[in-house]
C-alpha cells in the first residue's frame, strides 16, 4: 500500500520547536496503521501522543491528524501536555473543516501544495541521507 504522510507548515513549526521529529511522526503513523489511536475526534481528525525526547508519552506531546487510516496522513496541529490539556470545541470543529479540506485535495493539488510549501512531505531521514 502507498501512502503518504505530510504536515502543515503551522505543525511543522511548532514540531520543530518541540524537538519532535520527522522519523517520530513515522513512528506515530506506523503505530495508527496498526489501530494503535488514541482517539478518532471525528471529520477525520485523530488525536495521537508522541513521547518528547528523554520523555514518555503520557506527559509528552499531543498531535492531531487529518487522515482518511489509509493512503493520506497529515499532521495539522500538536501541543505539549503541559501546556494545555486539550482543544477548544471551537478548534475542533475548525480543525475538522481542514481535515475535510486537505483530505479532498486531489493529487495534482497535493503536488501543488508541497510545491508552494503550505504542506511538507514528512520524509524517513535514514532513507534520505542513504541517497
């Protein structure tokens, strides 16, 4: 099966300032391709947790992704546990209004939306550098 998994600039900004990786998001969507979700929120939108570096999960990161659980993965927003605990109604449902955006998005789209850099490829860094 073919899939691709990306993040919105926005996530990955705040990814980066988080210190959460690319090879982590991986990890995190290898885990949801095998049921492991922390919770389907609706529209698309699923909750997951990833562990920070030199921390567990359950007091770590929270990120949010649109997804259709099987060729599309997009990872839209994250926050640190212990900088809130969870989304507003109000983000949620703008968060499934994205989600519904991003996974209509043909491929052409897509392609067009990784050009312009509103949506980046999230890439295996151990496959990248063996180019």
């Amino acid at each position: 099966m073919k899939f691709i998994v990306m993040k919105t600039r926005y996530f990955h900004r705040w990814a980066k300032k988080a210190g959460l990786s690319d090879q982590a998001l991986l990890a995190a969507v290898a885990e949801m391709m095998q049921g492991l979700i922390d919770a389907d929120l609706g529209g698309g939108v699923f909750k997951k947790r990833i562990a920070l570096p030199g921390q567990g999960k359950s007091g770590s990161s929270r990120t949010l992704l649109a997804t259709n659980r099987d060729d599309r993965w997009i990872f839209v927003f994250g926050f640190e546990k212990n900088a809130r605990a969870n989304v507003s109604a109000k983000e949620l449902e703008a968060l499934k209004m994205l989600a519904g955006d991003l996974l209509a998005l043909s491929f052409v789209q897509i392609t067009e939306a990784l050009a312009s850099g509103d949506l980046l490829e999230v890439v295996n860094e151990k496959l990248k550098n063996k180019k």
